[in-house]
C-alpha cells in the first residue's frame, strides 16, 4: 500500500509540474496573440538559424484582416545563451505549396523572456521581434522566425499544440528551407512553437480614403489660417 500511494504521489507531482509549466508558457504569450502554433511538446527540435535551416510554419488569418505587430519564435540558444542573438530575421510567405511568395520580411533586435519550460534541460525562450505594422488579408501564410546572428545556433522547439491560438494548432504543413528560400518538406511530421499578434478587422486604409482625409485636413488648416 505504501508503495502505491508512493507512486500516486509521484505521479500527481508530475502532472502538477506539467501543467504548472504549461500554464507559466500560456501566460508568456502576449495579449494580442492572434496564431500560437502551442508549447513546446520536449518531442524534438530543429535549427532555425540563417544560413543553416529555418522552419516555416503554417498560419490561417480567419474572418477580417490582421494587422500584425509582432512575430516570434520559441527556441533554446545552446552556445553562448540567449544575449548572443542580436539579430533575428524573420519572413511570412503564401502560396507555399505552389508558388512561394514572400509577403513581408525583415530583421530586428529581439526581445527574449523565458517561457518556463526545459524541453532539453535548456531554458527555452520566446525571442519576439515586435513594432511591426503588416496587413495579411485573409487566407493562409507560412511564418519562418529565425537567428539572423552570425556563429549563434538557435534551435526551435516542436509542439503538439498545447496552448495554441488560432489555426492550425500545431499540426499544420510544415516547410524547411533558407530565407528566400529553397523550401522542402510540406509534411506534418513536425510542428513548430511560432506566433503572431497583432490586431483583427482594423483593415488597412484605401488609397481613396487617405486621399480624402488628407484634403479634409488640409481644408480644415487653411480655414483656420484664414480665420487667424
């Protein structure tokens, strides 16, 4: 019987660590996260580092379009921790499984907050590259977030979806490749810890709109010129 109840309580305290780590990277995520492909599963992981091998990973935008503000990845940093990633670049695609077309790219100095989780006995952090201001109608898109550091090895966590926001969760089609590419892969043997927030139905404003509210503020500084 004691033994029993031994292993209960192992047991229980496991599953109690487990769900405190799931619930400590859940709340890292930030407010206005649209997609969250979900936490890292302690499965495996790959590099995602310029130069070597990125994985891009799928996204839906659903109902309105997004304006997205930030984008990161969830990766361990094994040399050097993760102040060596100075530089981190980062490119959304569509049309990955016929013609891959870049969207909108860019590289950044990014913010890192570790999530809570040791998938390998590493701590993995969220490494976010935000002040983005990216209009995605909607549709489906491929997020590749990536050290673009020299001599830094970034490897990025896989998921099962856990904690995940939006669609696919965690278990989309997957692409590897290069920035720019070439890409391979389009299977769904291996999802990756990625995410965007932003903002839902803000759609971008029409060149005749802004056209129209320039000429009003124009009109309205000349008549308070007139007046003066």
């Amino acid at each position: 019987m004691t033994t029993k109840k031994k292993w209960i309580h192992l047991l229980r305290g496991s599953a109690l660590c487990l769900a405190a780590c799931l619930h400590l990277s859940a709340s890292m995520l930030p407010p206005d996260t649209l997609w969250f492909n979900g936490s890292a599963n302690g499965a495996d992981d790959a590099e995602n580092t310029a130069g070597s091998s990125v994985e891009f990973s799928e996204f839906n935008v659903t109902g309105s379009e997004w304006d997205i503000n930030s984008v990161w990845s969830d990766d361990e940093v094994f040399s050097g921790g993760p102040a060596t990633v100075t530089s981190m670049g980062w490119e959304i695609y569509s049309g990955m499984n016929a013609t891959p077309t870049l969207v909108a790219s860019g590289t950044g100095t990014p913010t890192y907050t570790a999530t809570g989780l040791t998938p390998f006995g590493s701590t993995e952090y969220m490494f976010e590259i935000d002040g983005l201001n990216v209009f995605l109608a909607p549709g489906t898109y491929w997020l590749g977030v990536y050290s673009a550091s020299p001599f830094v090895g970034m490897y990025i966590d896989t998921t099962a979806g856990a904690n995940a926001v939006g669609t696919p969760p965690g278990n989309g089609i997957t692409y590897q490749g290069l920035p720019a590419g070439p890409f391979s892969g389009g299977g769904v043997s291996a999802n990756y810890s990625e995410g965007v927030a932003g903002l839902s139905g803000v759609p971008e404003p029409s060149p005749a709109i802004s056209l129209g509210t320039g000429l009003l503020l124009l009109a309205a500084s000349r008549l308070r010129a007139k007046k003066g």
